[in-house]
C-alpha cells in the first residue's frame, strides 16, 4: 500500500469476531468501517434467558456506537451486505432503502453463523430458532402466548400440545433452553395459571445421538443428563426429528409428540456471506482460511469466527465458539496492522480456556482448561462469574446481577410481557384454534 | 342479586381504573374477570422514557398474573372486546382468533384514551403518539433510525428533516417527550455520531394556545417554558399545526419545518369502546355517568378513568389523569361490593393531591396540593420519588432507579437499540430515500 491515503479496513458484522476486530485497529494507522445489520452487539449467549424472560433484550445488547464512541478511527454504517467484489475491492450494502458501494483496501468478514435446517422446509417453518434477539423475543411471545391460550381451551389434546416444549439439540444452547424453560413453567407460570397447578409441565429434549454435550468427557455428560432429569426435562437420546407439523413432532423410533412449541438448536451452518467470496467452501459453508486469518486464495480479504474454517494440529478444525471467533478477530486485525507497516503476520494458536453449559439454578457443568471437571453448584457459580465478566458495559453488568441475585432468592422470572408485532404476525400466529379473524383496520391507544 | 351462585364481576381493561378495581374486589365475594389485549399493565407516565432510551419498556410493564398471582377469586383474558350487550349482560372478546361470550352480574369499562387526531387524517398518517408501550418502541427505532440515516446522506435539506423533531401539545406528556429528546440528542447521540459534532439539535415543541401547561398557575406555566428553553428546546406558541406531510409540518402562521419525526401529543379522546354502551356520549366520546360510576341509564354497568364523564362541583368535568382513575376504580369496586350486600353506594370525591411535569435532568415544575409551586431541582426531586413510589413491583423500582442513577451520573440513555418488526414495517420505512416501498396492507396493532 504506497498511497499516502490512510489504508481503509472494511469488517463486516459486529459479533464477537467483527466487534474484537475494530476494536484492535484503534491504535493502527488505518480508517475502519464496521458494517451491521444492527445497530447493536448481542451477547448470544443469554438469548435463551431473554426467550424464558429471565431478562429484557436490552439488557445483552449494546449499541454499537456506544461501544466505539472514543475509537477515533472508526465509522459505523447500519446496512446489509449484498455482495463483495474482491477484485475491484468493494463490497455493496444495502441500507434503509439505498444501496452503496464501499471500498476496502483491507477485509475482515465476520458473519458468524445461522441455524442449520439441513435443508428441511418442514422444519424451517415449524420451528423456533434462538440465533438472534429478534427469535428470543419471538420465542418469549410464543411462549407466553401459547399459556394464555391454554388457560381458555376446552380440547384436551391441544391444551396438551400448547403446554409441552420440545428443544432439539444436545449441545449448551439446548441443555440451557430446555433447563430455564422447566424452571419458568414450574417456578412461575405454575403460581399464575389456576390451572396448571395440578399440572406436570412437560419440557423434552431430543438429541440425535447417543449423547448430551459430545466434546465433553463422558463423566461430565452423564452429570449434565442426571442434573437435567432430576429437574424435570425429560431427556430423549438416539432419536433424531424425522418430521414435524403445526402441533407436533415425530421421531425416528416412531413416536410422535403433540407440541406448538419446537426449539431447534440442533445445527449451524456458517454465514451465507461466505458465499460471496468465490472460493470454495468447506462443510458448513465455512471459507478456508490460512493460519494468518486470510482466505486461501484471496489477496487483502480475512475471515474469522464461525465463518471460517482452519484446523488445528490435529487436523480438526476450530469450532464455532465465541473464544475462537475472539481470538481470530483479534489476530486478524493485528495482522492488518502488521501489513500495512510491512511487518510479516502471526498465526492463529487458540488459547482454549475450556467450556460450560448451565442447565438451571445451581446446576452445570464446566471443563475448566480442558483439564479440571465441574458439576452442580460450583460448575454453576463459574458459569455465572464468567459471563458476568463478558457483558459489555458496566451499567448492563451491574442490572444483568441484579436481575439474576433476584430470580435467584424468588424464582421471579419478571420479564413476561407480550410486546411488539413479533407476538402477531410471526409463527406465533400460523395455527389458529378455529377460525381466522382479520385483525382490526385500526386498533386505537389503550383500548383493550 | 339473589341467586346462590356468587356474582360475576368484568372488568374491561388492565391501565389505572381497571387494576385499582380489581385489586379492590380481592375479598369481596365475587368473581373477578380482567380482560385486557395485553397481558401486561403499562406505567404510561414513562413511555417517553423507553421513546428516548432511557428506560427498557420491560421496565413499565408489569405482566397482570404477575400482579394478581395471589388474588384468588380473579380470573384474566388476554383479548379484545368487540362489543358489549347490556341487555343479556355479556361482552364479546376476541382472544387469539377465536371469540368468547362472557357473562357478568356488573360491569366495569375501563378502556382508558386514545389519541385524538381531531379527524385530521394527515395527521394519524405522519405523526407518531406515545399512548401505549409498542408506540414507544416504534418511536425509539424511528428515532435511532433517523440518526444513522442522516449519517449517510448528502442531501442538506433530507438531513436537516432527519435531525429535526417537532412535538405538538403543551401538556406534560409534550414537555416531557421535548425535553427527553433534547437531553438524548446533546448528551448522547452528539458523541456518537461525528456528523452531530458542530451540528445544533433542533427539538421544537409547538403548542396551539398562548401557552403551556393550562391547567397551571402562571408562573409555573412561565417557569416550565424558561426552563425548556434554556435547555435548549424551541418553544412556539400561539400556532396550530395546519398541515402534515411526510416530511414536514406546517404551522397556522405560514412556517414550514421540515422534519421526519413529528409527535402528536396534544389531544386523547375517550376509548372507543363507550360507543358500545348505547347511550349518548360527552365529548370526546366519554360516557357520562352517575357520581356512583354507574352509567346514566344502565344497569350494573360502571364507566371509570379517562372514558368517565363526571363534573365536579363547579360544573367542570373530572380531568382525565390517573389519580382519578385510580380513585374512581376503587370507588366502583367498592360499590359493586356495597351492592352486592345490599348497602347504598358511596359517591366519587376526588383527593387531588396536584400535578407536576418535567423538563429534563433537574429542571421540572410541581403543584403540590394545588398550592405549593415548586420549579427546578426541588420539583424534579418531587417527579423523581413519586413516580419511583408509583412502579408497581420492588424489583421494578430497583433497577429503574438504578437507571436513572446512572443516567444522572453519566448522561447515558444506553437502551439505543433498534429491535424488531416495529423498526422495519412502520412508520421509519415510509419515506425511503430512494424508492417507495408499499405501505403494509393492514397495519396492525401496534402500528400508530
């Protein structure tokens, strides 16, 4: 780059690889652009409490200009990317109605993932996802909307299906769901709905294989099963979804579940941005990278975090997890850095500091380093600590606490209000309980 | 009433009247059914709070089985109803695209105001209101929204529109809404947007009568202005609004602001729900009613709140405020009780204790008792205890205080987050920048 202009970094998407990214080119010499869908930053790993109204979604989202607000050399431009030309170097955002051209001399693509319906449709349109703030509150509404209903409906068979929550997907997104959705039907909506109090509520989670949580040790996967029957989700192993319905599944060994309420966090497959590149895609659509964070083939053009695909030593590749898409974010910017000085680049080494998965109140599992096995209530304390730590901004970190001191000592889940057109228009509404009524032409202020 | 089975008590709509007459009847021997279409209790004093992203509009809610968990002989309806018929005693509710008949022995309407475009249908087309908690939330989006569109647009003259806000009507809710803006515009979004640097918000409060505030004393009224207009808020009087557009707004003495956001705060009329008592209504489509809270000429039915039409001793009619309704909820309540047992009723005096509307961070006008002025920090104090004490639930007012600290202390509005269908369906997506996008077919719900 022999131009006297300031080089100009380009990243697209602000999730933990995108967000780490900008926020090590503050000190470098370049101009940065961060493109967003959003105006804000989720921390995705709270979206099941915002489905289970444990907290409202302004609590894990974080303004992205905020966030930037001293980073000198940053622009943000709230749009969607359409396409990305990495020979002339620019990539076209389509932004409230408009579309514009915005040149790159350096790219960082950052998409993250989506959820994976491996290509069934059945599934993509009977499903709920918990991928982004907007499914969690679409989720909570469904929920909060399908108890409400029961409470008025003679027919047993679908009051059955509106009160049973199947969660499909061993991994912590499901163990997280299936655990917070049992302790807010038991511990809360049981005390407001006369008539649930005689009720067992039923909340099942089906995994395909033989196996909850498959990258721990088969110690800490058995005590994640045990900690979530003894709470109450019923645990379906080895039977995976072989079809699903408005109001019911059915599973590979024949059985079939009357439910409204299917939560599928059983597969992600990477970005579809990934596909606007031109190079050949790996499983997942995720792009091949070289270890520099650079994609194999192309000149200036960096892809991290869930998008990307690069194996470690062993030949696996990294997952898709939010330290790795860190780190990635990290390395990639300070490679851009180093080029644009001649500086030669560094290569990814993941510094993996273990996983976790909550499932309920004092109960999880946590593999400290890889090394050290936590079960119950301490697994559960280091959950907690941790992504107390990772909230963005102080004034969420100090609410986000509070909030969870208070469910804690009450069992209060306050967050249950029905709110937005996502409770009207979405997969909340696509089965009716008898016959369909226009909504009115003009609903007026308060008027119930 | 003497029958042995126990009398039903309805109660239309879930605001001030309808929960202050419910929580009255927990020990009487009747049966409670609240019907509301949300299933949430809004703290409307606030809404300008989640519009300028002060507060979570979580934070106002407060869901109603929530509230009435431990009330047993009360039962809740999440629905709409669609018309009432006095002479077989039953209202008709549309709940979830199917339709119910409920049954009462005594009726309690409390649908609360709507806005009042004073059928000037430019007006409902182009302005926004701030009557209920989805109308916030539209506004917030439409707002942030604005913001980073006029980042990105060369065009002066549609820049100047985005960062212009117009709020019509000098009551409180217009002088709240002014202010809040004012404050996020210069104390927030100037250090985020770089384009806002050397850029003076515009924040104009327009007012068609000679002044503000009329039901306060004249210095008060004087007060209020000064202290909106040395924080920085224009103030226009004297000057009805003659014509709307999507981007402008034209006054009575020929000026033309232009502006992408013009909020209508200077009119309610009663819930349209009274045209379908049959009898003859007051003005602004309030139903007139005994002293009791009966409805002149019908029987068992009780009107209270904002619908009510009620004169005091001086001929003038009750104003349509929340100490009222409150105090008229729990007026029919207990005369529905007396009733049922037989004793006379009791008739409506209202315990004004005053009124007081603020300005922004320590600027605020108060009259206590209808006595004691009070303006500035004392007044804003006053605002700030009382409707701490008002939020109903310890944990609300736990972390709404908490919020309100901080935005004290740091001038933060952190909740700046554009979520949801409200941000891309509405209003915001009206004027595209370049080509015209249709209309949603039917505006539902929460579509001002």
């Amino acid at each position: 780059m022999a131009t006297d202009r300031v080089p100009r970094v380009v990243i697209v998407g602000a999730g933990f690889g995108g967000l780490y990214a900008a926020k090590n080119l503050a000190g470098a010499p370049v101009d940065v652009l961060l493109i967003d869908r959003n105006n804000f930053h989720t921390f995705t790993p709270l979206l099941y409490q915002v489905a289970t109204c444990g907290l409202e979604p302004e609590k894990i989202a974080y303004p992205v200009r905020g966030i930037f607000r001293d980073q000198k050399n940053l622009n943000f431009l709230m749009g969607e990317v359409r396409s990305i030309d990495t020979k002339q170097r620019r990539v076209t955002v389509q932004t409230n109605g408009t579309t514009r051209q915005e040149a790159y001399d350096y790219l960082i693509v950052a998409g993250g993932s989506a959820t994976n319906y491996f290509n069934m449709s059945q599934l993509e349109q009977f499903s709920f996802e918990l991928k982004n703030l907007d499914d969690a509150v679409t989720l909570r509404n469904h929920l909060l909307q399908q108890f409400e209903r029961a409470a008025w409906i003679d027919d047993k068979a679908k009051f059955d299906a509106m009160l049973t929550i199947v969660v499909v997907g061993g991994g912590p997104t499901g163990l997280e769901t299936a655990g917070a959705m049992y302790e807010l039907y038991e511990h809360v909506l049981r005390k407001e709905y006369p008539y649930l109090r005689n009720q067992r509520p039923r909340v099942i989670l089906v995994e395909a294989t033989d196996r909850l949580l498959i990258p721990f040790p088969e110690d800490l996967q058995k005590s994640a099963r045990a900690q979530l029957e003894t709470l109450g989700v019923e645990v379906v192993l080895s039977n995976p979804v072989v079809e699903t319905g408005d109001d019911f599944v059915k599973l590979k060994d024949g059985r079939v579940i009357a439910t409204r309420t299917l939560v599928w966090a059983a597969g992600v497959k990477a970005s579809p941005l990934g596909e606007m590149l031109g190079v050949k895609l790996q499983r997942g659509g995720r792009v091949p990278v070289l270890p520099t964070m650079e994609v194999n083939g192309l000149e200036y053009v960096y892809v991290v975090g869930d998008m990307a695909y690069l194996e470690d030593k062993q030949g696996k590749p990294y997952p898709m997890l939010i330290p790795v898409a860190k780190q990635q974010g990290i390395l990639a910017a300070n490679n851009i850095a180093r080029q644009v000085v001649g500086d030669s680049q560094h290569t990814f080494s993941y510094k993996d500091r273990g996983t976790m998965a909550t499932i309920g109140r004092s109960r999880a599992v946590a593999w400290i380093y890889n090394r050290i096995p936590l079960t119950g209530y301490l697994a559960w304390l280091a959950w907690l600590g941790l992504h107390l730590i990772s909230l963005l901004g102080f004034r969420n970190r100090l609410t986000v606490f509070i909030s969870w001191v208070w469910s804690y000592w009450t069992y209060d889940h306050s967050v249950r209000i029905i709110l937005g057109r996502n409770s009207r228009e979405t997969k909340t509404e696509r089965l009716p309980d008898t016959v369909p009524v226009p909504e009115p032409a003009v609903r007026t202020a308060n008027t119930p």
